[in-house]
C-alpha cells in the first residue's frame, strides 16, 4: 500500500474519531442539556464525518485499487499529495471555520479546497481509467 494511501486512511480514521466523540456530545447535550452552546459542534461533526471520513477513504482506496496502465506504478503523485493536503485544509476550514465563530468567507474557502481537491484527484487518476475490455 503507498504512503499517500496509509496516510490518507490515518486521517480518515481521525476525523472518524473526532466526528463520533462531537455526535456523542451532541446526543448526550440533547438527552440532558448541559451546555447550550454544544450544538456549534454540529456543522463540524458532519463536516468531518461526510468529508473528513467518507470522502478521504474513498479517495484513498481508488488511489491505492484503480489500476495502473502508464506512467510508473503510482502516476504522478504530486497530484494527488495536492489534492491530500487541499481536502484536509478545507476540511478543517468548513468544519472548524463555524466553530470558532470566523466570518463565512473560511467556510466558503473551506468549501473551494474541498473541490479543489477533487479537481486535483481526477486530474490525476484520469489516465488510470479504461475503458471495459480496452488493455
């Protein structure tokens, strides 16, 4: 398995852990109401469980299992170390950005890098994909 691929998982797995550990803290406020303020943690605990989770691990598998035709074993990773560091940043952008209170423009920015990030990676997995039958 690449490095990108196994760090790419690491983070998914953080975000997974923080995602829950905010849900908990929201069900718990929500059973028995000890902070009204825990309900900021909302637009971050979906952020980092959609994005941060679902959206990294993807990426990280197709990086690691979409075949390989041309252009060394791994392609050109510089592309999709891009499109790691732009999809951590705006995840952590949107997630926090409502958090800490920071103007709409970060979560908008957020939300640039995310589809940044997959503008990056389909840069850089598209001469993996083929057609069904062509070798």
């Amino acid at each position: 398995m690449p490095a990108l691929t196994r760090r790419a998982v690491q983070a998914a797995l953080i975000y997974l852990v923080v995602g829950f550990t905010f849900g908990q803290l929201l069900l718990m406020n929500k059973g028995v109401p000890f902070y009204p303020a825990t309900w900021r943690l909302l637009p971050a605990h979906i952020e980092f469980l959609f994005i941060g989770w679902m959206a990294q691990l993807a990426l990280a598998v197709a990086h690691w299992i979409i075949p390989r035709f041309r252009g060394g074993r791994f392609g050109r990773q510089r592309l999709a170390q891009a499109a790691f560091l732009l999809l951590n940043g705006g995840v952590l952008l949107a997630g926090l950005g409502p958090l800490l209170g920071a103007p709409a423009g970060v979560h908008l920015a957020g939300r640039v890098l995310e589809a940044a990030a997959v503008l990056a990676f389909a840069v850089y997995i598209w001469p993996r994909i083929r057609p069904l039958g062509n070798r």
